[in-house]
C-alpha cells in the first residue's frame, strides 16, 4: 500500500559548529613548537640556564597558542 499524503516537516539545515577543545589542544602545541624554535634558534639569555629559557618561552608562545585557537574558534562558530 503506497502513502500519498503530505509531508509537514521541512529539511533543516545542519549547522556544524567547531570542536573548541580541538582548536585550543592545536593552538597550544603549535604555540608551544614556536616557542621552542624561537629559544633555540633565538639569541642566548645571560640571565638563565637554557632549558629555562626554553621553559619560559615555550609556556609564553603555548598560551598565545590557546587564545588563538580561542579566537579562530570564536569566528568560525559565529559565521555559521
């Protein structure tokens, strides 16, 4: 038996929104691979042992890192 009536309900359009733990997991190691390029390759500090230097920085370019991935985050969901 065939159905031949009408269908109510319209198709809805599917919004994908970003995974924020992603983005901020990404831009803390991509910030924390910077920071140590930038210690290694950078000018050597007088004042401290080179693996706090690399510490320092590193944990200074990681959490520039998240507020980046934040941000991108922030604009990818609110333009969908």
């Amino acid at each position: 038996m065939e159905y031949r009536g009408v269908v109510s309900q319209q198709p809805r359009k599917i919004r994908r929104r970003p995974n924020f733990a992603a983005f901020l997991t990404t831009g803390g190691l991509i910030g924390l691979f910077v920071g140590f390029l930038v210690s290694v390759l950078g000018p050597a500090a007088i004042s401290y042992d080179a693996s706090a230097a690399v510490g320092f920085i590193g944990l200074i370019f990681a959490g520039l890192g998240v507020l980046a991935g934040a941000v991108i985050a922030l604009l990818l969901d609110t333009r969908s």
